[in-house]
C-alpha cells in the first residue's frame, strides 16, 4: 500500500525527493503515513480535501483484497 500512495504523491508534487512514506502494519490495519515539502502539502490535500479523499478511496479499493484497513495520515 506504501509504494502506491508514494507513486501518487511523486506525481503530485514539484519535489518528489522529499516524498517519504512509512508503513506500520497492526492485526486488521496498515496506517500509511506521507510526508511531503511543506510547499507541496496543498497540492496533494487539494481544494476541501478532494485529492487526499481520492488517494485514500484508491488504497481503500487496492486493500479490499488482503481484508485490510487502511488509514492514510498526510504529515
């Protein structure tokens, strides 16, 4: 699930080097964190929300499969 929500923000953003995402996994969830370039944060939140509810509805149906939970935190 990291390395899709990192594809994502690399596409994004005008400094992909800075993109760092961390995986925890637990029992029944995986919490993704993404950090991003302070400068970079509203293009991947985007207007009220849209592109950060997009990126976590396309984990959401890539996790379906492995009977997972996932939460996508933007740090």
């Amino acid at each position: 699930m990291g390395q899709l929500v990192e594809i994502i923000a690399k596409a994004l953003v005008d400094h992909p080097e800075e993109v760092v995402v961390t995986e925890v996994e637990g029992n029944q969830s995986i919490i993704v964190e993404l950090k991003v370039a302070p400068e970079d944060m509203g293009k991947v939140i985007g207007k009220q929300g849209r592109i950060a509810k997009a990126i976590r509805t396309v984990v959401k149906a890539a996790a379906t499969k492995d009977n997972k939970r996932v939460i996508v935190e933007i740090i």
